[in-house]
C-alpha cells in the first residue's frame, strides 16, 4: 500500500511554503561551479554532511536559474519513513495537481529513497532536469552506478571556506589588506575564530553549540545505527569519540580493535566506513608506489569541521597544531586534490604529499611556527629527505603566521601563513 496521497499533498505545500522562507544567507562559491551545469540533461549530485548546507545551495540555485519551473521535495521527513520508490509517481502527479508541468526536480536527502535512481532516470528520458542532495557517500555512488552512469554530474559540499565564513560575517579583504597592519590584524582575528569554530553555516549563525552535537547524534544515529542496523551502539560512539579526538593523528583497524574493545577488525573497519561515507571523518592513506605497503600501513583521521570536532572532543586548546593540520587538509580536498601522508625511507614524516599525475607531486608540512630551533631543523629536514626522495626541487610549509624563503642547496621551501594560502581559493 503506498503513501496516503491526502498527506503528500499536504508536506508538498508545507515544505513549498518553508522553502519560501528560507534564508539564502551568503552566495556559496559553488554555485559558480555548478552554474555551467544547469544546461546539460545530467542530474547534479550535490553530496556532503548534514547541515553543511546542501538545501541552502540548492535554493541558491531555484532562485538564480529556475524562477518557477521545477519541482521541490524534502525526504528528510519523520512522516516519510515509509515512502517507496513507487510512490514517487504519486509524488509526480500530485506536483502535476498543485503546479502543472515544470521541467526541474529539486530532491533533498534522496538516498532516504531505496531504488530512487530508477524514477530518475525514467524521467530523465522525458526530458526533465534534476537536482539531488544526499549526505551517504556509499548509497549515492551505488544508486548512480546502477542507472545513472554517465547521466550524473557529481559535487561535493563543504562547510563554510575561510572566504565564505569572511563573506559570512561582512568582511572582505582589500586586494592589498595584507600590507596594512589594522587589515592584516582584522584578517588574523577572523581566521583565529575561523580555526576554533570551523565554517557549519548554521552554528556560526546561532552560536549554539548543540546544534553541532545534534549533527553528530544524528549521523550517529540517524544516518549510521538505523540505517544499517548497527548492534554495537557503544562501540561505534567510541570510535567516533576517538576519530575526532585524534585528528591529524595515525591508527590501525588491528589495534583500533584492542582499542574499542570489539572482537572482529572488520567490524571496526565497517563503522569506520559508515563514518567516512556520512561525511564526518576522512581516513588518508601513506603514499607508497607500492599499493600493497600502502595499503597495509596506518592510516591518517581528519574531520569535516573543526567546530565540529572540537564539541564533541573539546580538544582544541592543547592540540592547536592538529586543528592547523585539520584546516589545511579540509581546503586541500576542496580544492579536489588526491591527498597523502608521507614517510621517508629513515621515517621522517610530511604531513601532505598532493598528487596530480603520475609523477607529479607537491609536499607541504603544517606547523604552529618556526619560532623553535628544533622544530624548524625538524620540518626542514622532513622535507629536504621527501624531496629528495621524490626527485622535487620545491616545498610549503604553513604556519600560524610565518612568511619566509627558505634555500637549501638545489632546493627551496616557501613559508607562508594559512591565512594568507586560505584566500587563494
């Protein structure tokens, strides 16, 4: 039996009139990638975690281009815990009851939907134009690889960037900012809150912190333990305790096991993936051209959000280094880069390896400051034996606030403040 149609024409109009009272907040920069998109028959995949700001986008993207030519549906409903597939044809003809005929779909949260992409792709082949949100990386590339292979345009949506959370709070640095003492201040006290707090658009707007811990009950819960009918409740919360207790810090599923106190490896590595596909965490491989060494070596934990990571762990004030880390990496994978860690042969340790090509690469290390002797002979060192290594002639080390050149024999390392690469988006 499929949904009471009096009730999907009721949450139809419900959400349309939430949906018109929507605050658009700030142009999300990825509403300029997405825009070339809007004339291709391909469905837009925006994935990424809740609340980063999907629905938002999408809205960004009815008001810009489609005026009154589409369709609108959230499934993040508590009274659509039992629409199928099937009722998406109930879905279609109520819209065609209230509307008429539109050419777009606007579907929220589609993966909440088993065998979705059917529907899609029928409809597709009439000619309509979709646009999908989703925060289940494993589901959504399921369901696309199944019916909508090369039908699909695919992005991925971050929290806040450091320029968004500037916009986001009605500064924007002059083109020379930099050179002035007050701006360089201004843009230093912006980025000293812009660490701690990380860029959840709907946190920064309230400054309520539970409403980040409810994102992550809810990946927990919602997204995880539901969905997949997870029987170690306690261990899965324990794991995600200590992926954002340890960002930019190393594991092993084998000792992770001990750790977590979980009798199988591959259990762990299963709620390891859940946590990954929901967005929440990123586990980073060691570079090796080997895949086999690379595969079995420890792998490097990073956090969508430092906010994020920091209420649910409140480490930020004696792990500064890693929230550092943390940022850098974040706009690494924004910026689409294929990202490792390396180890030297005598096992000094870079904190990034960016790849892009066969062979082309670029090592950059994450630090407070250079202030220490020791600490600074360590980066160095660290680099000079990668580079050397990996046959490259130039490296990046970032710091809170520290801008040099550094010329070693046939090679350089440049110095800069995150800040300062932060607004090169």
């Amino acid at each position: 039996m499929g949904m009471d149609k009096f009730l999907l024409k009721e949450i139809v109009l419900e959400q349309e009139k939430d949906r018109q009272s929507i605050d658009l907040g700030i142009e999300r920069s990825a509403l300029q990638s997405v825009s070339k998109q809007f004339k291709t028959p391909h469905a837009l995949v925006i994935s990424g975690i809740r609340r980063s700001g999907k629905s938002t986008l999408l809205n960004q993207i009815i008001k810009n281009s489609y005026s009154e030519d589409f369709y609108y549906f959230n499934f993040e409903d508590e009274r659509l815990i039992d629409f199928k597939v099937d009722d998406l044809n109930d879905l279609y003809e109520t819209f065609l009851e209230l509307y008429g005929e539109k050419k777009a779909f606007f579907f929220d949260e589609i993966q909440n939907v088993p065998k979705w992409e059917n529907f899609v792709r029928r409809m597709q082949d009439k000619g309509y134009k979709f646009f999908i949100t989703g925060s289940n990386a494993s589901l959504l590339s399921k369901e696309l690889g199944t019916k909508l292979t090369g039908r699909n345009l695919s992005i991925e949506l971050f929290p806040f960037s450091f320029n968004e959370f500037l916009s986001f709070n009605g500064y924007k640095p002059q083109k020379d900012a930099l050179s002035y003492t007050a701006e360089r201040a201004r843009l230093k006290s912006n980025f000293s809150i812009y660490l701690m707090h990380g860029g959840m658009p709907e946190y920064l707007k309230y400054k309520d912190l539970s409403l980040l811990k409810r994102v992550y009950e809810d990946i927990l819960y919602r997204d995880i333990v539901s969905r997949y009918n997870i029987l170690h409740v306690k261990a899965l919360r324990e794991l995600g305790l200590y992926f954002l207790s340890n960002i930019g810090g190393y594991f092993s599923y084998n000792k992770l096991k001990d750790i977590i106190g979980v009798g199988s490896m591959n259990t762990i590595k299963s709620y390891a993936d859940f946590l990954e596909n929901s967005f929440l965490v990123f586990l980073v491989d060691k570079f090796s051209f080997s895949l086999k060494q690379q595969f079995v070596a420890n792998k490097k934990i990073y956090c969508i959000d430092n906010g994020l990571a920091n209420s649910v762990a409140f480490q930020f004030s004696k792990n500064k280094g890693k929230f550092l880390e943390n940022l850098v990496f974040l706009e690494l994978k924004r910026r689409g880069s294929e990202i490792y860690y390396y180890k030297t042969a005598n096992n000094l340790e870079v904190d990034f390896l960016v790849k892009s090509g066969r062979k082309d690469f670029a090592l950059i290390q994450v630090a407070d400051h250079l202030d220490n002797e020791k600490t600074r002979l360590r980066e160095i060192n660290s680099l000079n034996r990668a580079m050397d290594e990996l046959n490259i002639k130039s490296a990046l080390i970032l710091t809170e606030d520290t801008e040099e050149e550094i010329k070693l024999k046939d090679k350089y390392i440049t110095v800069r403040p995150i800040y300062k690469w932060l607004l090169k988006d």
